[in-house]
C-alpha cells in the first residue's frame, strides 16, 4: 500500500483568552497507507481532533510538515485538491446537513465542484448505495435516525470521491443500532472500496476492528501499533485515562490472579476459546 498521509515533527498552538500560547499537538509523527483502517485514541483535550483537522487542511501546523499524497498542506495551491483527498465527517451529522432532500444534500459537494448534472447523478447515487441509503433519497434528512443521518454525511463526502474519509467521533451521539449501521458502513468501504478510514472513537470496541491504533495523550502519540499490540498494554493505556475492550480488561483482571491467559485477547469468542484451551468450558 501507497504511503498516502504523513506527519512530520507536527505541533500545533492556540492562543488563549489570557494571550498565552497554549500547545495542543507537539512531535507527532504519523504515517497512513492508502487503503488503510486508522484509529486515533485518546481522552478528552488530547490533541485528537486538532490532528484530525490537519489530515485535510482545515488547521495547518504551526510547526513541522503534514503530507496528503505527497502535497503539502501549507501549499495554498494545493489545498482545494487535499480537502477533495481527505474528506472530514464531524461528531454531529446534523451540523453537515444542508438541505431538506437526502440527494439534494448528498449533491452539494459535487455542485460546489462544478461537476456536470450527469455526473453529479451518478455521484449522489453510488454515493447513497455505497452507504445503504438510496431508498431515502428523497426523504427529508429531519426524518431519519442518527444512524441514517451519519449514513447520508458520509454519503456527502463520498461523493466527492475521496481518497480517506476522517471520521471524528461519528458514532458517539448514537445509539448501539446506529453505531453498528454507520460501522459497518465504514468497514464495507475499507474493505470493498479501499477507502482510508481514519476512526477517532471513544468505543474500544470500534478501535478493535482497525488494523493500526494510536494513542494520544498531552498533544502527543504514546503509543501505536496492532490492536493486539496496542491493548496488550492495559496499564500503560489506563495510565492515561483509556479504557481496553471488556474483553481485554477480563482477562487482565483474571491475570492478576494468575489465570495465565494470553494478554492480547480482544473480544468475547478469543476469550471463551481461550478459557476453553485450560480447559474451561459451559461459557455461553
């Protein structure tokens, strides 16, 4: 896979009320293939969605470089063609709607390119299949769930036919029905399209599901690697206020009291499978 995404020494200040300069990101170095599933971590004022924001040029660096397929994001010339790159999904899908008609909505970026009606309509539809939602083109977007709300911004950015999708806490206004509509999602264009999925998310369990985890804390990346490498680290994470999945914290619990289970399990079925190998069975 293609380098597609690097940070290169990345900070980032802003400015307070009181005139003082407040460092928010400092060092971060940070590589992303074309093609692959990301997922940023870290509790509340860690600097992830600052770096978010970088991804697509919507802040740029107060030090070091960003990358997005080789431009660089303090390259003015360059920064209309990094955002139709790197497309940015918010928290609340209600602050991206614009429009009153689910296409209508989907067609605004598209427009806004300039696009011809013929290709908008080919766009607004692939875009709406690709996430489930071509049955409620027409529908009024007030009317659907936050599951299918997140559905149709995705779409939104879809259509303009991004390289990666950043997604910053999509699914935490939502209820356990449409986090697994807007994952699933997120996943089926990873793994069909190839679309680079960057996930920042406070569900452990959603971060399982990547195949790269960094960890912020203080404005900076602590910890990365494979999900098994990253929640192995049970107290290195909970140091800086992560939870690990149910799972994980399970059997880390049950290590302490010398159970000898293996320390990178992350869901249910490793975990029963892992009783079962000692010997342990009748868990349903």
């Amino acid at each position: 896979m293609d380098n597609f995404i690097k940070c290169e020494n990345l900070s980032y200040k802003y400015i307070t009320d009181e005139e003082l300069v407040a460092d928010v990101l400092s060092g971060i170095n940070l590589d992303i293939s074309k093609g692959e599933f990301v997922a940023l971590l870290g509790h509340n004022g860690s600097g992830k969605s600052t770096l978010a924001k970088h991804l697509n040029a919507l802040v740029l660096p107060c030090g070091g470089k960003v990358f997005v397929g080789g431009m660089d994001t303090l390259d003015e010339s360059m920064l209309i063609e990094i955002r139709r790159l790197v497309g940015l999904v918010l928290q609340n899908p209600d602050n991206q709607i614009v429009a009153t008609i689910v296409e209508e909505d989907v067609a605004f970026a598209p427009e806004n390119l300039g696009l011809d009606s013929a290709e908008i309509r080919q766009r607004v539809d692939s875009a709406l299949k690709a996430v489930g939602m071509y049955e409620y083109k027409d529908a009024a977007p007030f009317k659907l769930s936050g599951g299918q709300k997140q559905r149709i911004a995705i779409a939104g950015i879809l259509a303009m036919q991004p390289t990666c999708i950043v997604l910053d806490e999509p699914t935490a206004m939502l209820d356990p029905k449409g986090r697994r509509e807007v994952i699933e999602t997120l996943q089926q264009l990873n793994s069909e399209k190839g679309t680079t999925i960057v996930l920042i998310t406070h569900y452990m369990e959603e971060a399982v599901l990547a195949k790269t985890v960094y960890c912020m804390d203080k404005g900076k990346i602590v910890l990365s690697g494979s999900p098994k490498e990253v929640f192995s680290q049970v107290e290195k994470l909970k140091s800086i206020k992560l939870d690990v999945p149910q799972a994980t914290d399970l059997c880390y619990l049950l290590n302490k009291q010398g159970a000898g289970l293996p320390d990178d399990i992350l869901t249910a079925d490793e975990f029963i499978e892992a009783l079962e190998k000692k010997g342990i069975r009748g868990i349903k």
